[in-house]
C-alpha cells in the first residue's frame, strides 16, 4: 500500500518542494538489463533532487506482503566529511519519511537496521 501510494503520487511530487529539497523527479524506476535487454518494471520509486540528493525505495522479500522495505538516503556533502551520516542526512531522511508516510503504513519510523 505504502509503496503504490507513493507510485500513484509520483507525477504530483515531480516539481514539489519539500524542506530545503526540490523535487526535480518522482518515478518508479524500471531496469533494463545490459546484456540481455530484458526488462524488469516496478524496480522502486525514486525521489530525484534538483540538488544531486536523491531518495529510493525499494521492496525486498516476496510480493508484497510481508517485504521489508528498503530507503535509500543519498546526498554528497563537499565539505563537512567529518559529520556523522545521520547528521548530514538528517534533512533529507525527514523529507523521505514525509514522502513515503511510512509510520501510517508500518506504525514505526524506526528502521531495524541501519547500514
């Protein structure tokens, strides 16, 4: 559900503005494989920013029911290499868990793991 929410939302968020982030693409990702050219749909929906940042969600697990759900945080940082992840991600991390909605899905938004 959460994830054909944000799916459903993706031409809508294209342009938003969220925090300090734009939204310069929403789509839900399909890769085409290299070698062979087949084609996998419904990969996971991405959040593009126009700064370079982006944000990806994905399934992982069988179907949909009772897969873990995976975000992908991403942002370059020039200058303050020093600063914990969780801090220089703290505002891209927020704009995530307002996009995908997840404590309404799942009733957390507490991750079980962190990599």
């Amino acid at each position: 559900a959460m994830m054909d929410k944000m799916r459903v939302e993706t031409a809508v968020n294209t342009g938003k503005v969220v925090g300090k982030y734009t939204i310069a693409t929403a789509d839900d990702f399909t890769y085409v494989d290299p070698v062979d050219g087949s084609v996998a749909k419904k990969q996971g929906v991405r959040f593009l920013m126009s700064d370079g940042s982006r944000i990806v969600f994905r399934l992982s697990g069988t179907a949909g029911s009772g897969a873990t759900v995976r975000m992908y945080i991403e942002q370059y940082e020039p200058e303050n290499i020093s600063m914990s992840v969780a801090d220089a991600l703290k505002d891209l991390i927020a704009v995530a868990l307002e996009l995908c909605d997840i404590k309404t899905f799942c009733g957390t938004e507490t991750p079980t793991v962190i990599t």
